[in-house]
C-alpha cells in the first residue's frame, strides 16, 4: 500500500484513523498531541504507511540533523506489522535528514518482541512517555460492576469517602479549571522538586483536548477546598489517566481512590474499555523505594497488583555516528538549553 503524507480537514478524521490502526489507540498519537507538540517546537507530520496512521514528530538538533519521533506508536499488535512500517519511516526520515527515528511501540517487554526488535536495528532507549510502566484497569461494564471488580481496600475507601461528604466534580473547559489543577499540580511537583512543563505547555495540554472533547479535569472538594485533581482522556475504547495532583500538607483519606472510581465511570461512559493509569516504577522495581515511580506506584497498583510493561522507547540510528554524539552530549545539552537550564530537563 506504500506510503502517503496527509494532512486531514480536521482533527477528528486524523483521530478515527488512529483508532482504526490494528494495535492499541493513544492520546499520544492524536491530533491534539501535535499541536500542543507543535506550540513547544515539534513539527508534525502525518503518515498513512500501509495502511496505518502514524503522526511523526519532528525537531532539529542544530549540528547534527533532525529527530523524528513517533509518541506510543506506531500502533500495531505484533513485531511483525511493525517491520515493514519501520523500513517506509526510516527511508523517509533520512532523506529529510534525520539521523535518529525514535518510535515507542506499545508491544509488550518479553524475550520474543525484545529479540524481534533488536533483530529490526532497533536500540532501547530511556523512557519518554511515563507510562512505558503501567497498571491498566478493567472498566468494561456497568458502573457497578466496575466497582466489584477493583479491590476491597479502594471499594471500601470510594464508600466511605461518600459518606465523608467528598465530593467529585467534573469540571467545565474554563480558565477557572486550568488554574485549580495547575495550582494543584504545582504543589506536587515542588513537593517531589521534580522537572515539569512550564504552565504555558502544561496548561495548554489540558486545555486542547478538555476543548476538542477528548479530555476532561475532574477535582474532588471537601469542606469547600479541591483536594486532588485529574486530567484523563478517552481516545477509542483506551482512556489515559494523564495527570494527576493532591494536597500535600492536608490529605483527604479516599478523595484520590473516589476521584479516580469517578473518572472511570466517566471513561466508560465514553466508549473506554481499559483505563491506564499512566506510570508507574518497572515490575522489577516495584518494591524498591529509590525509584522516582514508586510513591505513585503503591497508590496506582491500589486499583490492580499487576504492572504492565511495554517495550519503551526504541532508537533507530539512521546516521550512526551522529547518533553517537547525541547520545554522549547532545540531547542533555539541547535540552538545558530549551529548558533554560533546568535539571532533569528533556529533548522530548
């Protein structure tokens, strides 16, 4: 079938596409990603190869050539629907000028995809997208019976909740929301002094899809105060919890198991089937408590012990020697320089 560029009407087409390819939708791989991509310095560009939407991001790194990268993609099922993708990608992407396809396939990490990739040229990288890790929850059904499904601990903590008066609030796409949940958002991040977004990005994440429909904030409030706040979308039958923030100095007991109940509801109303909760350490690396994962992890293996790993971002080296360069220096140093000299800043 070959290649074709494309540029869709709307975002909503490029988006049924998406859904249509024959492995996992993402939030990822949306028109709504691009653009906000593509206010922070990314160029998209949309692919149909054989068959299979895939949205290309692409960006310079000055003296050595361009990156194209392709976020949770491309979406395919197995190894070998990848292959003959990754050769038309590749061919294209050098002849713009890239030395580095990146691509971050959601397959899973097992002895038989690791071998099938690596025989592909393939090299694993460093995680990009935080859920490379993740715990998918089951929310298929009926409201009642998703709450049946999840476990004792969150279904007695969702109840009491409840009876505590915590509310849930499924908040309107206004400037008004975006403020509450970057205040919320800011609090957990200087409380972890871990790099984030600047407010511009972050907020005009939330914003872009909350608008086109595909996203949502929801805050829980007690006693007339939000306590915790989340940002999911619903892409096809997946929705991603993508971010998430709560009190520090007052937790609320249950406000984030009721929050994140209610978000599912909501997600399953709009056609999801699975609920990714978007990031947590390695199966291997669960119960170690140095990992930058881990406090998160304990609250989001609450709702299923099971973590699931994906293969994570994957480097094809398109001009070797170049790529050996960006590895030694220059993506930390392209990134200090985008960030302004922030640490624990990314190219990505």
């Amino acid at each position: 079938m070959g290649l074709i560029e494309s540029r869709p009407p709307n975002a909503a087409e490029w988006n049924a596409q998406v859904v249509r390819a024959p492995g996992r939708p993402s939030m990822f791989q949306t028109d709504e990603f691009a653009q906000v991509k593509a206010r922070a310095g990314w160029t998209p560009r949309y692919l149909v190869v054989d068959g299979v939407a895939v949205t290309v991001h692409t960006r310079q790194a000055p003296g050595l050539g361009s990156v194209w990268y392709v976020p949770k993609g491309p979406s395919v099922a197995e190894p070998a629907q990848l292959e003959p993708l990754l050769a038309q990608l590749a061919d294209l992407a050098r002849d713009a000028g890239a030395f580095l396809l990146k691509v971050e396939p959601e397959l899973l990490e097992n002895p038989e995809n690791l071998t099938a990739l690596g025989s592909m040229g393939l090299v694993r990288a460093g995680r990009v997208q935080t859920n490379a890790s993740t715990v998918l929850v089951d929310v298929s059904g009926t409201p009642e019976e998703l709450l049946s499904r999840l476990p004792g601990k969150v279904r007695n903590q969702v109840r009491r909740a409840h009876k505590d008066g915590i509310e849930v609030e499924q908040a309107e796409a206004t400037e008004e929301s975006y403020d509450r949940m970057w205040r919320l958002w800011t609090e957990v991040v200087e409380d972890r002094g871990v790099f984030t977004r600047d407010r511009d990005y972050q907020v005009g994440l939330w914003r872009t899809f909350c608008e086109s429909g595909l996203g949502q904030l929801f805050f829980t409030r007690f006693e007339g105060q939000d306590v915790a706040g989340a940002f999911v979308t619903v892409v096809g039958d997946v929705a991603c919890y993508k971010d998430g923030a709560s009190v520090r100095d007052r937790p609320v007991r249950g406000a984030s198991q009721l929050l994140q109940y209610e978000a599912m509801v909501w997600a399953q109303g709009r056609g999801a089937n699975v609920y990714d909760l978007c990031g947590t350490p390695h199966s291997s690396r669960v119960a170690d408590p140095e990992d930058p994962f881990h406090g998160i992890g304990v609250f989001k293996r609450g709702f299923n012990k099971e973590v699931t790993d994906w293969v994570g971002a994957l480097d094809l080296p398109l001009r070797p020697r170049r790529y050996q360069m960006w590895n030694r220096f220059g993506h930390r140093v392209l990134a200090k320089v985008l960030a302004r000299g922030r640490s624990g800043a990314t190219f990505f």
